[in-house]
C-alpha cells in the first residue's frame, strides 16, 4: 500500500519514514516538495503520487511567532489541510492528520476528552483547529490524532533545549503550572502506522477525533527533572543543574500557553487497541540515540 507522508522532514515525519512496515511503500515530501498552502501543487503531487492512504504530519508550529504572522500559520494549518483533504476525497482515500491540545483552553483540571469543547486562545491553536474543521468538512474518510508536549532525537523541542540549557547553566528556573503529557515523535509514528495498517487488513477505520499523549501526566517542571536525572546518568551531562519551579506569570511568552493539557487517551485505546506509551521509557530511547 502507498502511503503519502507531508511533512516527511519534521518530528513525527521523520520517524514515519524511519518506521515504514514492510507492507507499506512511503513516500515522503517536505514543504520544499510538497508546499500544503498551494493547492494547484497539492493536486498535482496527490494525482501523480496516486496515493491510497494519506499521512499529514506537516504543520506550522511556531506558536509565539503565529501571534506575528498569522497568515502563514491559518496557509499551512486551515487551508493545507482543506487542499490535502479535498485531494484525498477526490481519490476515495482516508487522510489521517496530526493535531494539538492547543484547540482547548487549557482551563480544566480533569484530562480531556474527544467530545469537551474548544476554545483556542492563541492562533496556534485557532488555526489547527479550523484545521480540523476543514478536514471534517472535506473529507469523509479521516482521523484526527491530538497530541501535545512531542519530542525527538530530530529537530527542535523541549529535551534538546534543556540538554542545552543544563550544559550552560547551573541553575535554571522552569514553568511549574503547566501540566501535560509529553509524547514522543517515536511513540505517535508508531500509533499512526498501526492505524495505517489496521485500515489496510479491514479497508476502514472508526473515523472521526482521537488524542494521543504519553503517560503520566507532569508539569514542564517535573519534565526538565526526568530529562536532566536520565541524562546525567547517560553521560549526557557532567552534572544536574538546581531547578527551580516558576510560574507561567514568571516566564512571559507572546502566546498563552495551556496551564492543563492532559488528554484522556482511552478513546483510542478502546477503539483500535493502541495505548499510551510511558514517556520516561521513550525519553529513555531519544537519549540513548542522543548519546
């Protein structure tokens, strides 16, 4: 089966195409290839692809710089995924697309559901979920996977920056009351592929919204501690920094961040069989590769 991966050079689409099943035929595009805001490209990558299963992993992310240049970001999030959405219909074919917790405020104290509803309070989060809107609107055969907090041995993300960050200081003060789950790039390739191949045995899927997060839920805080306890021991640093725990208040950003981002995962579980994975074992795994 050919399956289309856009944004085959971001975090989770790069392990998509370090994780291809033998039954499966990837072919992978960045934007350079594949530019999701251009529709008439679109099209014409999708015809001449002739794809039978479609993999959005491309995104716009930089959420405080989407609050400077919102534009790009709805091109990308809102309107990409219309394109890569009407493209899929067009050909008969499911579209299983990436999401964020940004689509919620972040204001509840227990883990979100598929069925709470929205109310992004940023553009990030606007413009994904006018994403999922889109794809709703546009394409009858899809599942939208939210995920939050993603890192990787590849690319930009929180554990490279606290690597970095222990390395020059000896003391730091990260954010305390903001709570989410981590989720590795690894762990939501692997859940993308297994729905992949589910779809391949039975020709359909429980359609429709999904969240996937890691396991258990902690703060920025207590995920800087994990980082810094495994690489300390992995070599990775000479020694643990003191970490000091801050507010949101402390640490001002131009886009709000989420105080509460744990999702309730059970939804997948239940329906297609793929569970959280631990985040300390993947965080584990992305040190070792790290080292």
């Amino acid at each position: 089966m050919r399956v289309l991966i856009a944004g085959a050079r971001g975090q989770v689409g790069h392990e998509l195409m370090r994780r291809v099943p033998e039954v499966f035929e990837a072919v992978g595009m960045g934007s350079t290839q594949l530019d999701l805001a251009d529709t008439e490209q679109v099209a014409a990558v999708v015809n001449n692809v002739q794809p039978q299963l479609i993999i959005n992993a491309a995104a716009y992310t930089a959420v405080d710089k989407a609050e400077s240049e919102p534009e790009r970001a709805w091109a990308v999030n809102r309107d990409g995924v219309a394109h890569l959405a009407i493209a899929a219909e067009g050909l008969g074919i499911p579209l299983l697309h990436i999401s964020t917790d940004y689509v919620f405020a972040g204001d509840a104290r227990e883990p979100y559901r598929e069925t709470d509803p929205t109310d992004p309070t940023g553009v990030y989060g606007a413009s994904k979920l006018d994403g999922e809107v889109a794809l709703a609107a546009n394409c009858s055969q899809h599942i939208i996977l939210r995920t939050s907090w993603v890192f990787g041995a590849y690319g930009n993300n929180f554990v490279k920056t606290m690597l970095r960050l222990g390395r020059e200081h000896e003391e730091l003060g990260v954010v305390a009351d903001q709570h989410g789950c981590p989720t590795s790039a690894a762990s939501i390739a692997s859940a993308l592929w297994s729905l992949a191949s589910q779809y391949r045995e039975q020709g359909s899927l429980q359609w429709g919204i999904y969240h996937y997060g890691g396991s258990p839920a902690c703060t920025w805080h207590g995920f800087a501690q994990e980082i810094f306890r495994q690489a300390h021991g992995r070599g990775l640093l000479g020694r643990v920094p003191v970490l000091r725990a801050i507010a949101t208040a402390d640490y001002p950003t131009p886009a709000k961040r989420p105080a509460w981002s744990v999702l309730d995962c059970s939804k997948l579980r239940q329906a297609h069989g793929i569970a959280q994975a631990d985040w300390r074992e993947e965080l584990g795994l992305v040190l070792r590769e790290l080292a």
